[in-house]
C-alpha cells in the first residue's frame, strides 16, 4: 500500500493543526506528522516543518530514530535525534 503524505497548510481541506494535548508534553517538540485510527486513514498530517521524507531520510542516516505512538483516535510519529549516531542503514 503507498502511503499519501498530506502536510497541513498546503491543502485548504485540512485546518491548522495545534500539537496542544498530542501525546507526552515533554515529546511534543518531536511530534512530526499524526495520522487518524479511524476508519483506517493512510494519510499523515505534517505537524512540523520536517517532512516524512526529510525524517527517513535522517533516520536511514543513523542519527535519528523514528518512533510511533497512539494516543486516543491517533497514530503519532515522531523524530528523535539520538545521542550517539550510528552507522548509516
């Protein structure tokens, strides 16, 4: 299945979104896109300035790890820089 990217403030169909009550607060700087539980939605909302593509990218590269979470009605992913980068993938 490929997966649609959609970054919020491009598309006139989605409001801004606020990162207020995503998740842990002290992760929230991290939060880079959500993505709906219901109904199965494949699409990603960009929450950040990082695009998904940006953070694979990094995390391919070994100095970020990509993490996912839920919290209620959402699928949140996050970009964490690690301490000590590894070895490209």
């Amino acid at each position: 299945m490929q997966k649609r990217y959609v970054q919020l403030g491009m598309e006139p169909a989605y409001p801004a979104v606020s990162v207020d009550g995503l998740g842990q607060q002290r992760l929230r700087t991290h939060l880079i896109a959500r993505r709906s539980n219901l109904l199965g939605s494949p699409d990603w909302q960009l929450l950040g300035s990082t695009s998904l593509d940006q953070a694979r990218e990094r995390y391919e590269a070994g100095t970020h790890l990509m993490v996912q979470a839920r919290d209620g009605d959402w699928t949140l992913q996050y970009l964490l820089p690690r301490k000590h980068p590894r070895r490209p993938r």
